[in-house]
C-alpha cells in the first residue's frame, strides 16, 4: 500500500503539501481572511448588492487585500489542499480578465487543482455570489474561458444570453447558440438594438427565434442608432411606437427622424415637435415644420416653458397650424 501511495504522483503531493508548510502558509493570510472554512465565509458575507455587480464589487475588494500576499507557489499550495479561499483566488482572477492565469491554474497543474476542480470551484464558491463561474466569463467577454467551461460541462444561468447581447458579445453569444442549449428573450434582441450592437441584431435575426418587441426599434431610434432602425425596418415585422419618432427628435437625431418620417408611419408629428421644442433642438423642429408647413401652438408652449429662445425666435415666423391635422 506505501509503495502505490509513493508512486502516485497526484497522491503524494497532496500528502507532501501538508508535511512542507501548508499550515505555515494560511496562518499567514490577512488577518481578515481567517485560516478556516467558518472564517472565510464570514468574511465573504460582508454586505453587497446580490447581483453581478455587487459580485465584482466584492471580487476588487478582495484582490485589493490579497494581492500583495499572494504568489504562485502560495496559490499552488493552498490549492492542493482545497484551501477554501482558492475558489475566490480563481474567480478574482477571471473577474480582472487574467483568463491565462485562471486557465494555467486549472490546466497545467493538475498536481494541486485538476480539472475536476472546475465543478468543486463551480459549486463550492456559493457563499459569495450563487451563480456559476460560467456567467462571470460571460460578462467579462472572456470567449476562451467560456468554451472551456463549457466542454467541462459547467452551466450557466439561464440570463447568459441575454446578458451577451445587450453587451455586444456577439462572438461568446453565437458560441453558445451554436454549442448550448441555452435560450434567450425577446429582451435580448431588444437590447442589442437599445445600445446599437448591429452585429449582435443581425445574429439574433438570422439564427434565433425568440423574437423581439416594438422596443426593440423605438429604442434604436431614440438614440440614435440610424443603422439599427434600417435593419430592423427592413427585416423584422415588429415595427415600432410614436415613442421611436419622438425619442429621435427629443434627443437631436436628425438623421433617424428624417428616415422614420420619411418610412414609418407610427409617429405623431406633433408630439415629437413638442419633444425636439422642449430640448432645443432646432435641426429638428426646422426639418419637421418644414414637413408640415407650420408648427402647433403647443410647440411655440414648449419651447417658451423650456426658455428655448432660438427656438422661438424661428417659431415666430411661422405659421400657426392645427395639431388635428397633422
């Protein structure tokens, strides 16, 4: 029995690693993180929002008083014996985009941490943030890392996708969707369009079905997301809400407000007018009484609640016009 404990490498490392100052080791960590599982996870539970943020908050934290301690044969030892702090070691490393680091840590040395350990750091790190490892690769656009814990059979939530299309993760979502069984919402075309990620617009068009909402190009619109707004005009049946013409015109959009004028007929004229008035924009309030030959008397209102005086000045010479009619 000695002689097969002494052949196995694995084995008697891990025995070594006790014999060679592993306690000498974690009896040097910061007084804050504590020497057992008990204290550690006292530490972890300092307050925090719940979500992601929150999450990472917690992470900078944390590196910011581990660091100076920290040195890789510190790691390669505390992990050896499934120290209970290496969990938050790996995931302070993956949080600051170190995805060699994180990679080397549970790939190339298999004697202290093997890759089975990606499921116990998956489900032994729950006190700090209950989610997979998985989602934070994600939301720090981390493709390698994702592809690998995916292969390693670690899931992610269910949000992922999402998640990746609002942010324009467009290479880690077509990963997934072609890789996962994961689904996403129509949220997640939505928010691609929200923050102007074409790519990611075009991808959820063309390879998922979950489809999107009327936000999805009032939102485009409103700021100011002119290519969005053609694509969406152009391919999806969705359409949009006069929220999307006076979004435009509320923010300066002159462009966008041209293009809904000119193909979309959600909008009310009069209501963006008030919009553009109210903000000053007088690009926008020229292009669309040039449109209706005038402007509504709750314009020239707006304008002067909002002491838009440029504005007024161009009102004047104008023509009075009934709103019913445009």
């Amino acid at each position: 029995m000695a002689a097969r404990v002494l052949s196995s490498r694995d084995l008697l490392t891990s025995i070594l690693a006790y014999q060679t100052g592993y306690d000498g080791v974690y009896r040097s960590l910061p007084a804050r993180w504590m020497q057992s599982a008990q204290g550690i996870d006292a530490a972890l539970h300092q307050p925090h929002s719940p979500g992601i943020d929150g999450f990472l908050a917690f992470i900078d934290a944390f590196h910011t008083a581990i660091a100076p301690w920290l040195s890789a044969d510190r790691v390669r030892r505390l992990a050896a014996c499934r120290h209970p702090i290496v969990p938050v070691i790996l995931d302070a490393a993956l949080a600051h985009g170190d995805c060699e680091a994180w990679l080397e840590l549970v790939t190339l040395h298999p004697t202290f941490l093997s890759i089975s350990h990606v499921t116990w750091h998956d489900h032994g790190f729950t006190s700090t943030w209950r989610r997979s490892t998985l989602d934070v690769a994600i939301v720090r656009n981390a493709r390698p890392l994702v592809r690998f814990l995916h292969l390693h059979g670690v899931v992610g939530s269910w949000w992922i996708l999402d998640y990746a299309a609002e942010h324009g993760f467009v290479d880690v979502l077509a990963y997934l969707s072609y890789h996962g069984r994961y689904f996403c919402t129509p949220r997640a075309l939505d928010l691609a369009a929200h923050n102007g990620h074409l790519d990611v617009v075009r991808f959820l068009h063309v390879h998922r079905r979950e489809g999107a909402s009327t936000w999805a190009m009032d939102w485009a619109a409103t700021n100011g997301h002119l290519t969005v707004v053609e694509f969406l005009h152009a391919h999806r049946d969705e359409g949009c809400t006069a929220d999307a013409l006076t979004g435009a015109a509320a923010h300066g959009h002159l462009a966008v407000v041209q293009f809904l004028y000119a193909y979309r007929d959600e909008g009310d004229v009069t209501s963006a007018l008030e919009a553009a008035a109210s903000h000053g924009h007088l690009h926008v309030v020229r292009f669309l009484c040039d449109c209706v030959g005038g402007a509504p008397r709750s314009v020239v209102s707006q304008a002067r609640a909002h002491n838009q005086f440029d504005i007024l000045s161009y009102l004047g010479h104008l023509r009075p016009v009934d709103a019913a009619y445009l």
